[in-house]
C-alpha cells in the first residue's frame, strides 16, 4: 500500500491547473463553434500561406466590424485563438490603411472591444478555474483517511464511499472534468502514479453517479465500484438478469450517452468509457457461466 501526502498532492495540484488547463479549454471552446466559425478561427498562424493568412483575418476582422454587440461577443468567444500577436498587428494596419478617419476610429474601437472581452474572458476563466480546483480538493480529499490526512492506494472500499459521497452533491460540468484530465496529465508526467489512480477513481464516481438510473438490476453494478462487480454481477444474474437483458439495457444507456450529451464533449467520453468497462467485464462473466453450464 502506498501513501501519498493529501495536503501535498492538493497543493501540486492546484499550482498546476491554472497553468494546465485554459488553454485545453479554450480549444474546447473554439472547436465547438458551427463549421462557418471553424474557418474564421484559422485566421491566426494556422497556415503557411502569407496571402491566405492575411486573407483569414481580414475574413474574420470583417465579420467583428459588421457584428452588433451580441454577436461581437459570440464571435470572439468562437474565435478566441485567433486574436494572437498577427491578429492584432492586422488589425493596425487595416486602421492604418483606412480611407477616412471614420473607418479608421471604427476599426480601433473595435479593436478596444474585443480586447475587453477577452480580458473578460480571461478572469472569468481563472475564477472558475479556482472553483473548479477547490471542488476537486475537497472530492480528493474525502478519499484520505481521516486519521492520518493520507491516500492509501489502491483505494479501499470505505474511501472510494466517501469519494461517492462527496461526489454526489458536487456540480460537475465541463470545466471541471477538464480540470480532471489536467491533473491526471501533470500527475503522471511527475510520476505520481497513486494520484492518477485516485483521480481515475473520481472520474468512475462522477460516471456512476449520471448513469444508475435506479430503474434496472444492472444499476446494482453500476454504482458499485470496479472491484465489486463480480459479485455484484454474480447477484443479477442469480435474480435472472440474464446476458441479452445485460445487452439490451446497456445499449439503451450508450445511446442515451450519445444522443443526450454533446459530442466530444468530456461528460460523454467519461460516461461512454465507463459503460464500456461494465460491458467488457459483463462479457466475460455472462461468457464464463455459459461456458461452464
């Protein structure tokens, strides 16, 4: 068993979130926008054609000019990437080479506005970062023991239930499951492997939660944890849940995973990943009692 410092681990963790995860979630937000927008965004350095670069951001800094203010603020939020070093020097020259003062003041208030935004965009990002972080705390910190303030891991039963527990009132959404997979990443660069099982761990009580509906016998499996399945499967089929029921229900939630939630989104990739582990182990149990019958 191997003990990992709660206080430790939650310090390095939240000192490496902040730095970790706006830029991974920028891209999520960008790559979200309709196709239209999808383009517009490679207005920035994405190309290496001068003549198609500058012919992108004057594309995108047409659609700014013409914009009301609603869709000045879609526009930026799709387009965030974009508003790098050339972006911004494009945008001078295009004042610059304005053929009245009118254009010209137009286009550097423009230029004011979308820089607020951004700045706006920016706090707001590392607001909900810090809450995000200090949700993730306290849901980590559940799984120490209360004794000692230390993680043994592999987890045992009564720490993955306090994890649940604290998960089950816990608003997850996708800036914090993002946060997640930054810490899963910084946490197995520095090799910390305990802390990347205990964060997996977090990810299962998250899935676990959204997926037991309390309609069906497999529910019983799913809000229990990995380790448990066994036996939790040996007491379904035992009720007569047999292998095409398990199939059944299991494609009826997968479908629901895929058509409820938004595509590539980390809510759907948790949720998915998980139904695929209880299928697997699920396959192998319903196979090894056929075969030995």
């Amino acid at each position: 068993m191997a003990a990992v410092s709660a206080s430790t681990a939650a310090t390095m963790l939240v000192a490496t979130a902040k730095r970790t995860v706006t830029p991974r979630a920028a891209k999520c937000r960008v790559g979200s926008a309709p196709a239209r927008r999808r383009i517009s965004m490679r207005a920035g350095n994405n190309t290496s054609d001068p003549v198609a670069e500058v012919a992108n951001m004057d594309s995108l800094i047409d659609l700014l000019i013409d914009a009301d203010e609603e869709q000045l603020l879609k526009l930026v939020a799709e387009n965030v990437l974009s508003f790098d070093q050339k972006m911004w020097i494009r945008i001078a020259s295009r004042s610059d080479a304005a053929e009245s003062q009118e254009d010209k003041d137009k286009i550097m208030e423009l230029a004011g506005k979308c820089m607020k935004i951004i700045e706006t965009m920016v706090e707001s990002t590392e607001d909900t970062i810090k809450v995000s972080s200090k949700l993730l705390q306290d849901i980590v910190a559940a799984a120490a023991d209360p004794a000692t303030g230390e993680f043994d891991v592999p987890l045992q039963a009564d720490a993955l239930a306090r994890m649940s527990e604290k998960m089950e009132g816990a608003e997850v959404d996708e800036r914090m499951l993002n946060t997640v997979y930054a810490w899963i990443r910084k946490s197995d660069e520095d090799k910390l492997d305990g802390m990347v099982h205990i964060l997996q761990h977090l990810l299962q009580c998250y899935a676990a939660r959204e997926l037991d509906t309390g309609s069906t016998a497999l529910d019983t499996v799913i809000r229990a944890s990995a380790t448990e399945w066994p036996g939790k499967f040996e007491e379904i089929i035992a009720g007569g849940f047999g292998e095409e029921a398990f199939n059944k229900d299991l494609q009826q939630r997968m479908e629901k995973v895929v058509l409820n939630l938004p595509n590539g989104s980390y809510a759907q990739r948790v949720q998915a990943e998980y139904l695929k582990e209880v299928e697997d182990r699920g396959k192998d149990i319903y196979k090894a009692k056929e075969e030995a019958a």
